[in-house]
C-alpha cells in the first residue's frame, strides 16, 4: 500500500520505463500494424493504443484529484511511431505534474464514481490508472508475440532463467 504520493510516483515511474521499453521495442512495421477485425478499441492499430494510455494517465490524475472523469488534456497524435515515445514521456510529466504534492489524506478520501452513486478511494482510482495501462501494455506486446517481434522480459529474465534458480532458492529457504 502506499502511504502518500511520492511512493506512488516512484512505484508508477518504474512501470512508466518498462511502458516505453516494450514500445521501444516495437519494430517499424508496428506502426501499420492493426486488427483485421474488431469495433472500436478492439480495432485500434497500436499507435491509437499508445495515445490512449498516454490520454487515460490524465484521465485518472483528473478523477483523482476530484475534477472529474473525463479526458481533458491535449495528447499529441500517434499516428507515426516516432511520437509513440514523446506521447508517453510528455504525458508521465504532466501526469506526475498534477499528483506531486497532493496530501497523503487524499489517498483515503471518497471521490464520485463516474457513472453510480458510488465512491472509490483515491488509492483505488491511482490503482485503476496502473492497472489500465499495464492491461493496454500486455495487449501491445501480445500483438508483437503474435507477429514474432521482440517481446522485453517484464523484469529483464525470462521463465526459464527463473527456473535455473529453482533449486538454488529452495536450498536456500529450506535450510
């Protein structure tokens, strides 16, 4: 759990890196890349991705801070891959922008559900934005497995590294 915004921002900064480095990844046929089918967010090609969790890390700074739910910042566009990074690192700084110096209170204060009479908890709504793009981040690297391009280990090793340490670990926590 965090206890005030700084930890948030230092735990979301990290997830922030690994964001740009699996976009990073993305190799220039990526930038055409879209679903042959689908209807709305389904069919988004991963540039339309890309803006979207740069939009929506703005969208929950907003509901957050009790100013509603609603996308109100401008996103650069993203049609060409060049502006997949810039969209994302421009919208960290704003995102961090308007969380930096918010009382640690408001972590536990009640804010209006979008669309219920219901109320979320600050740490939940900062929860929800973690998750969101973590979700849109696995959709763009399941395209890139799906089409053989790189896919980054999330923390730099893969199943199989784990695995070598099997025997190593339990020697060392069955002792």
């Amino acid at each position: 759990m965090f206890k005030d915004i700084d930890g948030y921002l230092r735990y979301y900064r990290g997830l922030h890196k690994r964001s740009l480095r699996d976009v990073g990844a993305l190799p220039p046929e990526a930038q055409s890349y879209k679903p042959e089918t689908g209807e709305g967010e389904n069919a988004w090609s991963i540039g339309e991705i890309v803006r979207h969790m740069a939009g929506s890390r703005l969208y929950f700074a907003r509901a957050y801070r009790g100013e509603g739910w609603y996308f109100g910042d401008p996103i650069r566009e993203c049609q060409s891959q060049d502006d997949w990074l810039p969209a994302l690192e421009e919208s960290f700084e704003l995102f961090t922008s308007k969380l930096e110096g918010t009382p640690a209170e408001w972590l536990e204060r009640k804010i209006p559900m979008i669309d219920t009479d219901g109320k979320l908890s600050g740490w939940r709504i900062l929860m929800m934005c973690l998750e969101h793009e973590v979700h849109h981040r696995s959709q763009i690297d399941t395209y890139a497995g799906l089409h053989a391009w790189e896919v980054p280990h999330i923390y730099g090793r893969s199943a199989e590294q784990v695995g070598l340490q099997r025997g190593r670990q339990q020697s060392l926590h069955d002792a």
